[in-house]
C-alpha cells in the first residue's frame, strides 16, 4: 500500500509554507542570519513540539520563522519542501504564506515574493511540479491591516491564485474580514479561508456567506451540523482537512477518533493535506498513510480524494487534464 501511495499523484491543496521550516534547516538559517534561538539542539527543537491547541502550535510557528530573513532564505525553504514532497509522490503544491508575520519583524513582501516565486520556477523545471500562492491574512490581527496588505500587494496581485485566512480561530470570525474578501473578490482573485477547525460551524457559514470563498481549509466541525452538511454536499464545497495536524493540535484525540470517514460517507468533497507536516509528524504520504492506517481505506477512496484535490487545484485545464490523466494510469 505504500508503494501505491508514494505512486499515486498527490496535489497539496493546504500547506503553510513557513510551518515546512525542518529544525536542521532552521539551525542552517540561524548561524547563516546570526539569529539566536531558544534551542540548544535540533533534538530539542523537536522535543517542544507537543502542542495542547492550536494557539499553543502558533507561538512555535510564529518564533520559528524568525530565522527567514532574506529572498534566498524563502528560497530556501520553498525548495527544501518541494524536494521532500516530490520525493513522496506529490504532483502539485498550493502553498499558504503569512505575509503580516514577516512584515511586523521587518521583512518585506518583496523578498518573500522573490525567494518563492524562484523556488516555484525552479520546481517546475527540476521536478516538473506545479506550485499555487495563497496569500494567508492572520484573523488574530486588525482587519485594517489585512485590507492594507491587500492593497500594498497590488504589484504581486496577478501572481496570487487565491487569498486565504488563517491563525488564531476562536474569537476571529470570518465576518471581521468581509470587506478585505470583497476587494480580493472584485479584484478576481479566488478566496479560501481556516474555518471549523477549532471554530464552530457558524464560522464555516459566515466564510461562505460573507467571504464567498470556494473552498474550506479544515472544515472538520461541519458535522455538527447536519443542515451545513447537506449545503457543503449540495454547492460542493471542498474541504482541505489535514488529519495528522488535528491529531496533534488535539482537534481529535486519536487518528482513529478523526471524523475522516465520516466526511467522505456524507458525500462532502473532502481532500487530504499536511498543514504544516515540519511540525506534525510529516507529510503528504505520511497523511495518507495514516489514513489507510487508521481507516482501512481502499486504493478506490484514495484515488477519489486525490481526484477531488485534482479538480478543485488552481491549475490550468491543460495540467488538470495531465494530472486527472496520471491519475488514472496510476495503480
Ligand atoms: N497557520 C499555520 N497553520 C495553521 C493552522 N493549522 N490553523 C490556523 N492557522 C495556521
Ligand atoms: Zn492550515
């Protein structure tokens, strides 16, 4: 089944670039940065990876990315991962990035767009991987100063696939950012957002409704909601959940408790993702091997998740058809 897995062309619909950041890269860009960490050792880094929620993942996450200082470290970065996730199968990456988190320590969206837009061109040409933007907006922050980037993204606007919403969920619904989601809408930029992850489905309609976004990053929550069940079956919604990550911010317990088979048995068009596999225990395969782990899944309902990743990327129809056709060979 591994060997199936790794084969099987997987597009990484959700992924926040900055939590691919290993802790032996971290070390690399600390000494190369002259940035002091509060580890002693890469052994240590990973020891304080044990997280209760989501708030306590985000302070590591936050600190962690204080090593990315320049382009060629975002370069870096990017790279690192694509070579990872090409090394497990996967055909095509949309990567997240939390272009607030870099600015208020002073680094600018030009060296974040430069280090990745290289790292994007570079994977193409080595890997033949296609790679997507999603420029994330931290809800824990005013929505001014979302509305802000927005707009002082404007030189960047027509490399961006989607904006998305992510950080701190509880007490940050997307209603606080409906306007920034209208001006991203009446730029035609696409739009994706966190919710349900360990917000209420209330926050899942609001994204819909007010936001008008395509898909739903997590999600998992919907299925204390019967009547939000059946809309997300009937608009087709896809849900980008990423099981490993649930189970270490404690959304569930153990992967056995995940609501995975649940989502799929209610018809929801669900996909599978790593979140931030540098910080919960790995990647793509690492996922859907967790999956079959715990689920028992056939080849059929892995070939169905990574279809529906397929079908709903930001990629153009020729490489969607090119996928959905490596797809099929695939067995
Ligand atoms: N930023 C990085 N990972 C995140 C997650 N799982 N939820 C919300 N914001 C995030
Ligand atoms: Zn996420």
């Amino acid at each position: 089944m591994r060997d199936f897995l790794k084969r099987l062309p997987k597009a990484e619909l959700h992924l926040h670039i900055e939590g691919t950041l290993e802790p032996e890269l971290m070390f690399t860009l600390a000494n190369r940065n002259g940035v002091k960490l509060p580890y002693e050792s890469i052994g240590a880094v990973r020891a304080a990876y044990e997280f209760d929620d989501l708030s306590s993942f985000l302070e590591l996450y936050y600190s962690g990315m204080s090593v990315l200082k320049r382009a060629e470290d975002f370069h870096d970065l990017a790279m690192d991962y694509f070579r990872r996730a090409h090394a497990e199968g996967v055909v095509h990456v949309e990567m997240h990035f939390d272009p607030q988190a870099h600015l208020a320590r002073g680094v600018e969206l030009e060296s974040v767009m430069e280090g990745l837009g290289l790292a994007r061109r570079e994977a193409e040409r080595e890997f033949g991987m296609s790679t997507a933007l999603i420029m994330a907006f931290l809800r824990d922050r005013p929505a001014e100063e979302a509305m802000r980037v927005l707009e002082s993204a404007a030189p960047y606007w027509e490399l961006l696939d989607a904006v998305g919403l992510d950080s701190a969920e509880v007490g940050h619904p997307p209603s606080k950012f409906a306007e920034v989601f209208q001006r991203a809408k009446m730029l035609g930029i696409p739009r994706v957002a966190h919710a349900g992850e360990e917000g209420p489905p209330e926050y899942i309609r609001e994204a819909l409704d007010l936001l008008d976004v395509c898909r739903i990053d997590h999600g998992v929550r919907c299925l204390e909601d019967p009547e939000l069940v059946t809309r997300l079956r009937e608009e087709e919604i896809v849900l980008t959940v990423c099981p490993l990550s649930n189970v270490r911010l404690k959304v569930v317990e153990r992967m056995e408790d995940h609501p995975l088979p649940e989502l799929v048995e209610a018809g929801l068009r669900v996909t599978l993702n790593s979140d931030d596999p540098a910080y919960f225990g790995g990647g793509m395969l690492a996922n859907f091997q967790a999956c079959h782990d715990a689920f028992g899944w056939s080849r059929e309902t892995f070939i169905q998740l990574a279809g529906t990743a397929i079908e709903s990327a930001f990629i153009s129809e020729r490489r969607r058809l090119e996928l959905h056709r490596r797809l099929a060979e695939c067995d």
